[in-house]
C-alpha cells in the first residue's frame, strides 16, 4: 500500500512539473477526440476544423477582452477508459471551461456521467450520434451538434422514397453509429412503403466484404445503402462492390461524405454515389466554412469537419456571452443559437464579439446545421442529398 | 445460389484472403516453433511494410509489385533490428515477457507509421479495377498475383527449409533445440534467418493486403487474431500447415456469411479455432503443442 | 491549475487504478498461482459490467433486463456471471497450456464481444446500456469522487486480503505446486484439473466484478470499453510489471501503469501545439519503449514473487533464537 502512495505521489509530482503553467489570461477548451484507436482516420480533420474556430476567434480579437482562446487536444481512444481519462485531464489539470468532444458515443457516456457533468462543464460532442445521449441526465450540460441517428436516419428514407428507390439493401457497421442509422432508416423505410430487400451489420476492418455484398444483392436490390465510414470500412464496402458490379445505385450516411472515395476511387467511378449530410437551411454557412478551411489546410468534405467547427465555435460564443465562466456557458449555448437575433455565419466572430457586447440577441448559422437545441441537446437538423461532381460533393436536394 | 456465384463471390474471395492470411501465419508458425513465443507485434510489423511499399510506389513511381522486394527487405531487417535490441535481452527470460514485450513492439510501429504516413486511407493505386472473366469466373489479375505470390514465397521457403543448410538447421532448432545446440547448430544465425523470413513474409502480407483494399494504420492489428488461428489451425510449426490454415480461415470467413449473421464474421477463425483445438489440438498437419 | 483539480485527477486515478487493480488482482489468481494464460479478461470484464447493468437498469424496451435492483446485488451477480461464464470456458480450454490458452481465450473473449455488440435483446447491441446507478453519485463532484474511491479501496483491501489469505493457505501452496511441477502435483493425488479450474473461475468473477465497478462509475457500459488493448493487454503489463505471483505487485502494478499511461499524455502535451495530434502517437509509442525498458531491466517485476518458503522459515528463525 505504502509504494502504492509512493507511486502516485511521483506520478502526481511528474504530472505537476510537466504541466505547462498557462498564461492567466487564457480561456481554455478542451478537443477531446479518438486520436488513436479505432477512428484514428477521423479525428484529426476533426480537431483541426475546431482548431480553426479557435484560430479564427483568436485572430478576431480573441475572448471578451482579448483573451486568447486555446484548444487542449485529448486522446480519448474512442472507449469510455480513454474518454473519462482525457476529460478529467482537460477538466482538471488544463482547467478547460467547455469541450468540443469526445468523439465515440460511449466515451461521451462515460466522461459526461463521471466527469464533465459533475464538475459543471459543458460538453458538445460533434460526432456522438448514438440516441442513448438524449436521454443522459445532464443538468442541461450535454449539447451536441450532430444529429441524433434517428433524424437522419428518417429523412434519408423520406427522400429516398421520393427520389424513387422503392427497394434497396442496408448494410451497416456494427457500432452505436451505424446501427442507430440503420434502425430509424429501416422504421421509416418501411413505414413509408418501402422494401427492404436485405439488411445485415459488418465488423469494421476485414480485408474482404464481397461475400456480406453478394448475400445482400442476393435479395434483389438495385440500390444499396450504406452506413460507415467513407474513410474505413465503408471505403473498402464501396470499392468492392463497385469492382465486382453488385448494385448500381449506393447511398451513405454523413460518414460516408468524406473525400476519401473521390481520391482513392475517382469520381468518374462514382457518378451512382449519394450521400446526405447535415448542411444549414438555405444559407451560405457551409461554403462560407469550406472556404476556410480549405484555405487552412483542411478537406471540407472530411467526416463530421462541419459539426465539429460548429462545436467549437458555438461554444466560443457561448463562453464569450457567458463571460468566460463555466456557470453560465449551458444558458449562453442556447441563447446564440435559438432562432432568433442578428444571424452569425461561421467565421463572423468579430461581428457577433460586438454584437454580444452590445446585449443584442445573435442567432448562430453553422456549418452543419443551424443548431437550434431542443430540451435534450440535440438538434434535429436539416440535410441535403450529395452527388459527387468534378469538384467533390454537390447538393442535389434538401431533405425533409 | 448458382455454382458460378459461390465461387465468385465467396470462394475466390476467401482464397485471395486466406492467402494473405497465410503469408502472415507462416511468419508465426516459425516464431511460434524456433522462439516458441507468440509474436503479437506481427500484424504491424505488416502494416509498417506496406507502408514502405507505399513510400516506395508514391515516391519513385512504381508498381506495388515492383515495390514489394524492398518492403521486403525493409521490414525483415526492421524485424532482425527488433530481435537484436529488444527481444534478444529477454530470452533466457519466462516467454511470457517476450509475449508482453512484443505488445509493446506492436504499439511502437504502429505508432511510428502513424508519425510518418499519417491515418488516413491510402490506396497503391486510385481507382477500381474491375475483374476479367474467364468462362464466368470473375478473376482479377491482382488476386492471380497474390495467390501465386503466396504459393511462390513459400514455396521458396519450403525448399529452403528442407534442402538447405540452414533451413535444416532452422527445422532442428524447432524440433529440438537442445539437440540442435549440442551437435554445433549456430543458435543466433538460426534466429536471424528466422526473423528475416518471418519479417519479409510479414511485409507481403501486408503489401498484398493493400494491393487488394487499402492501406490503414489498423490494418494489421486487425489481421492479427485470424493470422494466428491459421497459424494455430494448421499445426505450430508447419508451413505448409499454416498456407492450409490460413486458407481455412479465409474461406470459413468468407462462407460464414451464407449461415451466419454477418456482423459474427469475425467470430468465425474462432470458433474453427476453439474446435479444433478440442479435437484435435496439434493442427491439421499434426503441429507441435507447447 | 488548481490544487483542487489535481486533487480531483488524483482521486480519479485511483478508481481507475482500484478497478484496473482487481482486475490484475483476478489475473494473479490465474496467472500468477495457477499458471494459467488467459488473454481473454476483457470477456469477463464485460460479462461482469454487462451483467451488472442489466440487473440494477430501468427497464427499456426490446431488452431483457430492467430490474432495478441495488448496485451491491448487481455486482454480486456480476460475479456470479463471470464465474459462471468461465466454469465451460475453463472445462474446454484448460487442459491447452500457455500460448494456447491465450489464443482460445482471446478467441473467447472476441466472441463475447461480438455477441455483446450485435445481440440486441440482451445488451442493447452497440449502444450499450445506460443510466445505472452510481454509488454516491448524487453527491458534488469531489465528494462523489472521494466517497467512490474509499469504497473501492474498501474492496479492493477486502479482495486483496481474501486472495492474500487463500494463497497463504494449503490451497494456495497446493496452486503454486500444480503450476511449478504438475507432474509431481499429480503423483501427489492432487486433481490438477478441478484445481486449475478452480483459479479460474474464481480469478473471472474478480474480473467480473471489476467490469461492474467500471460500469456503475461511467453510469453506463458500452462495447467500446471491451476493447482487447484496454481491458486485456493493459492489465497483463499491470501484472508482469507489478509482479506475477505477488498481489501487492499487482495492485503496485496497475498504479504504475495507469500513471504513466495516464500521464504521459500530459507530457506529451508539451510538444508545441502544431504536433498535437502526433503528440498522441508518440504517447503510444513511448508507452511502448517504457515497457520495453522495464522488461529489461526489471523482468521480474517491481515486487517479484516472494519466495513462501524461504520468508516462512526466517519468520521463524528469530522466535526459534529467541527461545534458545
């Protein structure tokens, strides 16, 4: 017992010397992501989109009176045990007032039920679509900007049945991500007349799905629908269904409006390749943020890029009308983005510093969404069908 | 289900994957046999080949199949380099530690591709290419070069293995290292060639499995479990063996599909696994049982 | 930062470390007394953890489960779960000796993962399952941090003390016997099989209810904390680095481990900000070269196996001189 406390002095002491002493005037928040692990591909797109929230407030100004604002980069591993690790570190050590993150659903559990919530910190998780967030006890302090699966999940199935495809097969990968997809798209699917002519869940990171893909076409589908990651298993899904000639048409989920079937498959190859995504409603959010990012080195078609500068951002203007306390940045977040007041597009972060200061209502446009919360967090966003064009992803309609 | 569609669609498809498979669980099989430890780093030490095949192709232009010998080579003196630093200080240790230590080995390459080639989704070549069909078999010619790349690699190793100096001496080592050092068997060559072979096969499993998909920080690591049922399933041992294990699994993989909810692909090396270790624990071809 | 934030830190690393330590403390049992190489503990942990939730949960739709029974009748039945799940487990695969039960255990294990992933009805598939009850979890953040850790201190000293015990005892003896010379064991009567299934068992439901513990802390359970790397391979470094056959050496074992594990992110953390991506894959591989260096240098373990025999005569050494 006595090394044991010995052991965790030292560590204590080592963490203690090793941690940077942050300028005092720095508001901090933290980007808690599954760096390593199983979304490895994912997550630095993903920090960088927020890096770049952070940039632009710096670079306009900065928090309330000029204070920079820092991203503290976590690894949550994707688990629970990465997750609630990160969290308290950036909680507790780098005293974070907000957090953009974790990325997995089952890291956002654990570290909002062990960490975040009891310590009063907000947290949006850019990426978290499982619904067993909406329903977590969270004092109102659990946000996300992405959609719950169910929303998109449904309004992909009302826009195919519009568009015509009548039958198709689902094939999904089986994680929180996937499965919820699957789930509401098959209720709705079917609900609304639909056929589903096969529906099966795959592990993630098989060299070969040619045979779940011939089992699938086996039910006589045209049409599949796909929902993974475009840069992981979906990628490999694509490929060789597209290789082997099983279905014409294929459909994805916002996981698979990532850039990586363009450059590895080529566009010409994928003219039958849709894919819905949330986007803002009307407005010229989304190219206002791709613009930027692309300009900053990032791939705006990467996956959950836009939730996560969304994330970032909003919770920026949330701790600047908050005043840079962590008491009232739950208030704040649904303050800037209700609906109402001057409209805020991505990027605009002095116009809507002055407008806060002046105590006008401001009503924040983001890229993925308009991010209007309901009680639970979550936001029902809008979404649009893509088609892949010469210059990566084009709109073809909205969803409803 | 027609005749043609099962060999399209599930067969040729577990034969290109059972190779790859098989090109990796040889490389076990012989550190399992002449180390007698089970190698956890193996699937990275795949990843980091491709990778290398990778750099190679993006950086002078090649094909893949051009770029193989040196990933090769690259990854079986990395491997030889792990031996000498890392694992040789822990032989006269419980094996247990080795084991544990190649854990950490797995985590260190794997971390190192990371740093150098990033995560994202590579590919050799951009695009798709659809297959030929030779009286309704859809066959691509990438999938003919794995399986004869497979069948050629090993092939050379068998020989070696049973004409060759050395590869005697590899195959006395296995079967009785005492004996083997008592009549002048030079143990640290036996173990350098060892890993050299296990190295390079490694780098060709990992190169023909981005040949065949594409090419991510995970890929190996994900490889690992069902390289090591082969390796198990065909007999410690064994080269020939683990070929035939690691054919089982691929195709057992492939063709659980036509039973088995998909998402318990995976489940399938094992549950071979599991079966045959209770009826028959020496593997197919009657491996050796540590 | 704050005195109080790394007092938090601290208090959060010991749970982890209490938790990760039983865990450890389950694969002494069967690695350290009875030899037995089970590389499947994230199976037993998710047994334990899913168990456990399934029993004290609210009842959900399309799911078994739902009783909302206290957490102590969840953890004990975790345990019960995970001994029982490990009883055919240990019948089928023990009689294979060192790397190949690993493979059949990791197989196993792996199996169990898929089935909790992919079995709605029973585990909610990957969604997991949520809302659980956490003891002391009505109170303010530190308190709530500081009163779940006394109570896993609590258990884990009353683990530690029943594991202790047993090893000290004939059984214990009668383990270390069948693991160092089976042969002999035998000759001497001893039913080597039941025995080693014995440790097995009982090493499981340790790890079971470790995996309950994990759940109630995180009020929820999902697939993704049955990852192998998180819930199998770290606990074996804890053991081999802590060191196998000494339950001190494990609980040390998992404190060392989950600090640097833990820690050395926030070194990491100090490269400049254009790496801080990267940070994280130099992290791992750090973590990697650490092991490697320990292994080296200290293969026995931070508190090797203490020599029973040996420590008893020269306990009773000094009373003997004392008498004479």
């Amino acid at each position: 017992m006595k090394s044991k406390i010995l052991a965790l002095t030292a560590g204590l002491l080592a963490a203690t010397a090793l941690a940077s002493v942050p300028a005092k005037a720095d508001v901090k928040i933290g980007l808690i992501g599954g760096v390593s692990g199983p979304i490895a591909a994912m997550a630095p797109a993903m920090i960088s989109a927020a890096e770049l929230a952070i940039s632009q407030v710096n670079a306009q100004g900065g928090m309330m009176d000029g204070e920079q604002l820092v991203g503290v980069v976590g690894d949550s591993q994707c688990n629970p045990q990465g997750g609630t690790d990160a969290a308290t570190k950036a909680v507790n050590i780098e005293g974070v007032v907000g957090m953009v993150g974790p990325h997995c659903s089952g890291a956002v559990l654990a570290a909002s039920a062990s960490v975040t919530v009891p310590a009063g910190i907000v947290m949006v998780t850019p990426s978290g679509t499982s619904p067993e967030i909406t329903n977590i006890e969270d004092n109102d302090l659990v946000f996300r900007t992405v959609p719950s699966d169910d929303y998109q999940g449904r309004a992909l199935a009302r826009t195919l049945i519009e568009q015509g495809y009548g039958k198709v097969a689902v094939a999904y990968i089986n994680n929180d991500y996937g499965t919820g997809l699957a789930q509401a798209f098959r209720a709705e699917f079917e609900a609304q007349g639909g056929e589903i002519a096969g529906f099966a869940a795959h592990e993630e990171g098989k060299a070969s799905y040619r045979s779940n893909l011939a089992d699938l076409a086996s039910g006589g589908a045209n049409t599949l629908v796909l929902f993974d990651y475009g840069d992981g298993t979906g990628l490999t899904m694509l490929r060789q269904a597209l290789e082997n000639g099983f279905f014409e048409t294929f459909i994805g989920g916002d996981g698979m409006k990532s850039n990586a079937p363009i450059n590895e498959l080529g566009a010409e190859n994928l003219s039958t390749f849709f894919a819905s995504a949330p986007v803002g409603e009307a407005s010229n959010s989304l190219e206002t943020f791709n613009a930027a990012f692309t300009e900053a080195g990032g791939d705006p078609d990467a996956i959950f890029v836009t939730t996560a500068y969304d994330a970032a951002f909003m919770l920026a203007l949330a701790l600047e009308k908050a005043g840079g306390d962590k008491e009232g940045v739950s208030a704040a977040l649904r303050e800037i983005s209700n609906g109402e007041g001057e409209p805020i597009l991505p990027g605009e972060w002095a116009k809507a510093k002055e407008l806060i200061a002046a105590g006008t209502a401001i009503d924040y446009k983001g890229a993925a969404g308009d991010h209007n919360f309901d009680e639970n967090g979550d936001v029902p966003g809008t979404f649009a069908f893509f088609k892949v064009g010469n210059d990566g992803f084009e709109v073809v309609t909205q969803m409803k | 289900m027609g005749f043609l569609e099962l060999v399209n669609f599930y067969i040729i498809p577990g034969i290109v994957l059972g190779s790859i498979y098989a090109l990796g669980a040889v490389g076990i099989t012989l550190i399992f046999a002449i180390l007698r430890y089970a190698h956890l780093a193996h699937g990275d030490l795949a990843t980091l080949g491709a990778f290398v095949a990778f750099a190679v192709v993006t950086g002078i232009g090649v094909s893949p199949y051009a770029a193989l010998p040196v990933a090769i080579v690259a990854t079986a003196l990395v491997a030889v380099g792990i031996d000498k630093v890392f694992y040789e200080h822990l032989r006269e240790r419980p094996k247990i530690i080795t084991v544990i230590a190649s854990l950490g080995i797995a985590l260190m390459v794997r971390a190192v591709v990371q740093v150098i080639w990033g995560v994202d989704s590579e590919s050799y070549v951009r695009g798709i290419s659809r297959p030929d069909v030779y009286f309704g078999l859809r066959i691509r010619d990438r999938e003919i070069y794995t399986v004869l790349a497979m069948l050629a690699l090993v092939g050379a190793l068998y020989v070696f293995l049973s004409r060759s100096k050395w590869g005697k001496a590899m195959r006395a080592m296995s079967d009785n290292p005492n004996l083997a050092l008592l009549s002048g068997i030079d143990n640290k060559t036996v173990i350098v060639l060892t890993w050299v072979i296990a190295g390079g096969l490694c780098a060709a499993a990992g190169v023909f499995l981005g040949i065949n998909t594409e090419l991510k920080s995970m890929m190996g690591w994900q490889m690992l479990l069902p390289m090591f049922a082969a390796a198990i399933l065909g007999g410690v041992g064994r080269v020939e063996g683990a070929v035939l294990g690691g054919l089982i699994v691929g195709l057992a993989e492939e063709l659980s599909v036509l039973i088995l909810p998909s998402e318990y692909k995976a489940a399938t090396a094992f549950v071979i696994l599991l079966f045959m270790l209770l009826v028959r624990p020496t593997g197919i071809l009657r491996g050796k049982v540590l | 930062m704050e005195f109080i934030g790394l007092v938090n830190y601290a208090l959060f690393m010991g749970i982890f470390i209490a938790i990760y330590a039983l865990l450890a403390l389950g694969l002494n049992i069967q690695w350290g007394f009875a030899g037995l190489f089970n590389a499947g503990i994230a199976g037993f942990f998710a047994v334990g953890a899913y168990t456990s939730a399934i029993i004290t949960s609210a009842a959900a739709d399309g799911r078994i489960g739902g009783f909302e029974l206290p957490f102590l009748v969840g953890w004990a039945g975790a345990m019960v779960a995970a001994g029982l799940i490990a009883w055919p487990i240990g019948k089928i695969c023990l009689r294979f000796r060192s790397d190949y039960l690993a493979i059949a255990t990791i197989g196993v294990a792996e199996i169990i993962r898929l089935v909790i992933k992919s079995e709605e009805a029973l585990t909610n598939s990957a969604r997991g399952i949520t809302g659980l009850p956490r003891p002391f979890g009505d109170l303010p953040y530190v308190e709530s941090q500081a009163a779940f850790l006394l109570l896993m201190i609590a258990i884990l000293f009353v683990a530690y003390l029943l594991v202790e015990r047993q090893f000290n005892s004939p059984w214990g003896r009668m383990m270390r016997a069948i693991r160092d010379n089976e042969l002999a064991a035998r000759a001497m009567g001893k039913d080597v099989e039941y025995r080693r299934l014995q440790a097995f068992i009982f090493g499981a439901a340790l790890m079971g209810l470790g995996g309950a513990l994990f759940a109630h802390f995180n009020r929820s359970i999902t697939p993704e904390a049955i990852d192998p790397m998180v819930a199998t391979f770290l606990v074996w470094i804890m053991l081999i680095l802590g060191g196998a056959g000494n339950n001190r050496g494990a609980i040390l074992g998992a404190a060392v481990v989950w600090i640097i594990w833990s820690v050395s992110e926030i070194a990491t953390d100090q490269l400049p900000h254009e790496y801080a991506v990267k940070a994280k894959y130099i992290r791992l591989f750090l973590i990697g070269l650490l092991l490697q260096l320990v292994l080296r240098f200290r293969p026995e373990g931070l508190l090797p196996e203490p020599l029973r025999g040996d420590q008893g005569a020269s306990r009773r050494e000094p009373k003997s001189s004392a008498r004479v």
